[in-house]
C-alpha cells in the first residue's frame, strides 16, 4: 500500500470546517457542574466518559429491564453529518445532550425532543494527519465544556451557547500529535492525555485550568534522565518511545487518585527498544494535584505487538478470597483478564488468566504478575512473526462493564483473530507513520476452523470463572458495552449495524434494533420528566472499519459493506 492509498483509505484527516457556533440555543436553562456532582452524580445523568469516576459504565435506571426490553423502540434520531468513527457516548446534564463528532463538532441537543440548541464546528488544518480521526465526547465543569481536539489543542465552550471561551494548545500536530479522548474533569482540572504512539511521539498526561486553560502539570509517561524507571530503556530510545496516553482516566475519589491506562512501546518490534520500557503498557496512579506518579503496575513488558492497554481499568470493592479488595479490573489488549489490587503506594498483582486464546504468554509469575513471553511468537526486527491474537488484541479500546447488581464483568472480546508482520529498522521521520513495520505487511486472519469472532462474554472477576458468552459469527465486536439496573447489557459494535439488549444474568438475546450505520461508541442511559431513555451514536469507521476491510480480503463470507455516517440514536419504552 502506498501512502496516498493510506491516505485515501481512511487513515487521515477531513475537509476544514470553520469554527463557529450556530443552532437555535441559547440553552435556557442549564445546570453547573460541581465535584459533589460529578461524584456522585444524579442516577438520570450521564456526565462522565463511563458515567462515574470508577468508570464501572453502570446506570442505576431500571425503568427499562430485562421483562420489557422488547418494548423499546426508537423516538428520535438526529443525523450528525459527518462520516467516519462516532466513538463518543453522549454527554447528559438535566435534559440537555451534548454529542460530539469527527471533524471537532460538538452539538447540543435537547435531550428530550432531540432539537438541536447549538453545533461547534472547528477549523482543522489541511495538512493535518491523523490516524484515528475521532472524537470520545466532552467533559463538563460549571457551566463550561471541554473538547479535546485532533490538531492538538483543549477548546472550553460556553454550555450555553457553544461559544469559545479560551483554547490551549498542547502540542504540536506537525509532529504527530493529537487527541481523540473524552476529558477527564477533576476539581476544576482538565485532563487530557495525547494520541500518536505511532509517529514515534513520547506520551504524556497533561492538567489545565478549568477557567483560563493555563496549564498545571504535564507527567510524561515516559521517564526522562533521572527520574524512576529511566533505566527500562537504552539510549535514547526514550525520546520517541511512544506511550502515548489517548483514552479518559478514572478515579478514586476517596484516595484522590488517577488510574490512566498507557500505550504501546515504539516502534512496534521489541528488539527496537530493548528493556521492559516503563510506562508502556502499563497502568499509572496519579495525583490529581500535581501529576506525580504515585505507583503503576506494568500489564506486560517491552510490548512488541501494539497492544495498548490505554482503557483505564474499572474501580470495584471485590469480595474476592473471604475479604474486600479493592481492585483494578482490566479485561486487557494482551488477552489477559487482570484483576489488581490498589493501596495507597503500590498497585499489588491478584489474578490473571486469558479471556481469548493467545500463544504469546506461557503464564503469569505469581510473584511480580509478569506475563512470560513465548519468543516465537515476539515479533523482532528482520523475520516475519505471527501471533494471535491479532495486533487488535483481545479486546481493544472499546470499554468493557460491570453491574453492581450481577458483581459481573462484560467484556466486547474478538476471539480467533490472529495475525503478524515482519519488523523493519526505520528511520524516524518526525509526523509520520513510524510501526517498524510496512503497512501493508500487517497481517489479521482468521483461525482455520473459526465459526464465530466477536464474544460478548460475562465473567465473575471474584472466581474468575465464564458465566456466560454470545458469539457473533460473521462479524467482530468493535463497540463498548453499558450495564443497567434493570439487569440488561447493550451493546453495538458488529458489521450488521444492530444494536442490541442482552440479559446480564443468562447473556439471552432480548431485543435489537437495525440502525443507520455500525455502532461503535458506548451506550447511555439517561431519565427526563421520568423517561428512562437509551442513546447511542451510530457511525462506522476507524479500526472497526480496518478489520472489516482485513476481514474482506480473506475469504471467509464477510464483506466490507457497512455504510458510514453518524445519527445519534434515542430509545424508549413504547407508550
């Protein structure tokens, strides 16, 4: 494949728009955002990336349950106008959405009605190159929101009215950074982490005030001279060793601790950067405060195969072994479901088994929950390497749920996806693909034999045992997962564009519904003038569209015909 094929497949940037704000608003009515509500927020909103801090992905509303799901039907639906990957979940305060798109818009809905109040339309640069082009949503403080935007800058906008109060710029695009994340808002702090691990950028977590965008702090995730960890990696190869931090943080409000997930090493061959590599693929705790690093724990070492493990992993309070954990849960790229243990200045190593079958681990050291690696399957510089599963892993980005009432987690998996490529010494050109690898070498397959692929699988992380998995047979499953007190799960993110409710305690089929486009943001659930109401976004694109395409070219019956463009997607009972 050559670049302009690269290009032109999908894997940059769009048309300019101009920054404006327009729509019918103002919004009349709209209700500030404090820390007593984001931390404990009313059960009808939606006001974090996973809903709460814990980031369990869990609503409290069961008005919608397992007994009359069937029921649901669609009230309104709002195109967005824009084509590629809709990953956001949207954005509820007290009756009024927020949406935001590829292309850096962001739209005010009622959430009622669906009647747009306004829609913020960012000028991108034409030289921007992106390889994820999307957006993961806005976060809220007082009476402002915040977008982090793909050239690499924080935008806070009037609620409002969808005006420009202040913009901060991050880094530099032109060197292949740029942002895809939901901000993480904490105290009147933005936080935001930056994409690009694969243009050889070193990643970082950086805080802005919430008032005037100054910025507060900035922790590498990478550590530089003189700093704990410095001694992972030989030379320089620190300086462009990726990492990148591209997915929102949670929190534990009671510790005053961040737990953000961190990428892969670069470039992509182990060999190319020889060391465990701190913090690639790892978990940090931060203080919110300061950005110090309290303490991490590494998900596997000197990452050779572009497994991120950048989804931060879920607070639960586990009765696990006749005493209450406080855990970390982690269903990771690498195929492991890890359950970790936080304290105050160390993050402990519990449990860890695979949830997809993998030849690259041959086990976990009890001892310091370091996977061993099967060096056949490490990809290095010089020699084609195959693995499985596939550089997507056992689960990519889209977030995995817990329910509070169940105690179990569910997890989107792919499941007979492997795949390979032969490593390459490569030059570092700064803003430019840098994989240690060609493009066009990269490999995904299915199994011999494979009869399904995605799984939406359901596991007690006290017992570590299956309590239930529905398979896809013709389709990936690219979309997170929401949970519901009305003992439902849904879910999207397959080739056939539904969009789904499964039973949280049997995992049975009990409704879906065709939409416009495939699914691969998070549903929400959200109450008004007391409606329990179901959103989603729908609209292809990005890496669910990669694998679609990969999937085409190997014969198996599947076909790369799933059409783009967003709608904003609302459900409820029918009347």
């Amino acid at each position: 494949m050559t670049r302009r094929e690269w290009l032109l497949s999908g894997f940059v940037a769009f048309t300019c728009l101009v920054s404006t704000a327009a729509g019918a608003g103002p919004i009349e009515n709209y209700s500030p955002v404090n820390a007593a509500r984001l931390e404990n927020p009313e059960p009808g909103n939606w006001m974090l990336y996973r809903r709460t801090y814990d980031g369990q992905g869990y609503s409290p509303l069961d008005q919608i349950n397992n007994t009359n799901v069937q029921n649901l039907t669609p009230v309104w639906t709002f195109a967005t106008g824009v084509v590629e990957g809709h990953e956001a979940p949207p954005i509820i305060n007290n009756g009024v959405m927020f949406v935001a798109t590829p292309m850096g818009q962001v739209i005010a809905l009622n959430a009622k009605t669906g009647d747009e109040y306004w829609r913020y339309k960012r000028q991108l640069p034409d030289d921007l190159f992106q390889l994820h082009p999307t957006s993961r949503g806005v976060g809220l403080w007082d009476d402002k929101l915040y977008l982090a935007t793909t050239d690499d800058y924080v935008v806070a906008l009037d609620a409002k009215t969808g005006k420009v109060a202040w913009e901060t710029k991050v880094q530099d695009y032109k060197k292949g950074q740029y942002m895809t994340l939901m901000p993480l808002i904490i105290d009147g702090k933005v936080i935001v982490g930056g994409s690009g691990g694969e243009l050889g950028v070193r990643g970082y977590v950086a805080a802005y005030d919430a008032k005037d965008g100054k910025e507060l702090w900035r922790t590498y995730t990478i550590p530089g001279e003189g700093e704990p960890g410095h001694d992972t990696w030989q030379g320089d190869d620190w300086k462009n060793g990726g990492g990148s931090a591209w997915m929102t943080g949670n929190y534990d409000k009671d510790t005053k601790t961040i737990y953000w997930g961190v990428g892969n090493a670069a470039p992509w061959p182990g060999d190319a950067h020889p060391g465990d590599n701190l913090y690639t693929s790892s978990v940090l705790a931060l203080d919110p405060n300061t950005g110090k690093i309290k303490t991490h724990h590494q998900y596997h070492q000197n990452d050779s195969w572009d497994w991120d493990e950048v989804e931060a992993p879920i607070l639960v309070d586990l009765q696990r072994d006749g005493r209450t954990i406080k855990s970390l849960i982690h269903p990771g790229r690498d195929a492991i479901f890890w359950v970790l243990e936080r304290t105050p200045t160390k993050i402990n190593y519990v449990a860890g088994w695979p949830f997809v079958s993998t030849d690259v681990w041959k086990g976990i050291d009890a001892e310091s929950g370091k996977p061993i690696v099967d060096p056949a399957h490490k990809p290095v510089i010089g020699k084609r390497v195959e693995f499985c599963p596939s550089l997507w892993g056992g689960k990519d980005w889209p977030s995995a749920a817990y329910s509070e009432k169940t105690k179990l987690v569910y997890v989107p998996a792919n499941e007979n996806f492997c795949g390979g490529f032969t490593g390459e010494k490569v030059a570092l050109k700064p803003g430019e693909l840098w994989l240690g690898t060609k493009p066009e070498d990269i490999g995904l397959k299915a199994k011999p034999g494979a009869d399904h692929f995605g799984e939406l699988q359901a596991w007690d992380p006290a017992t570590g045992k299956k309590v239930w998995q529905h398979n896809f047979p013709k389709s990936q499953l690219f979309g997170s997962v929401t949970a519901t007190a009305g003992d439902l799960v849904f879910a999207g993110g397959t080739n056939d564009r539904n969009f789904r409710a499964f039973d949280a305690k049997s995992g049975k089929l009990l409704w879906e519904q065709k939409t416009n486009s495939g699914i691969m943001g998070m549903p929400v659930s959200y109450e008004v003038d007391g409606t329990q109401y179901v959103a989603i976004q729908s609209g292809w694109g990005v890496d669910a569209q990669r694998i679609q395409d990969a999937l085409a070219t190997n014969n198996i019956g599947i076909e790369a015909n799933v059409p783009q463009g967003g709608v904003i997607w609302v459900f409820a009972l029918k009347k």
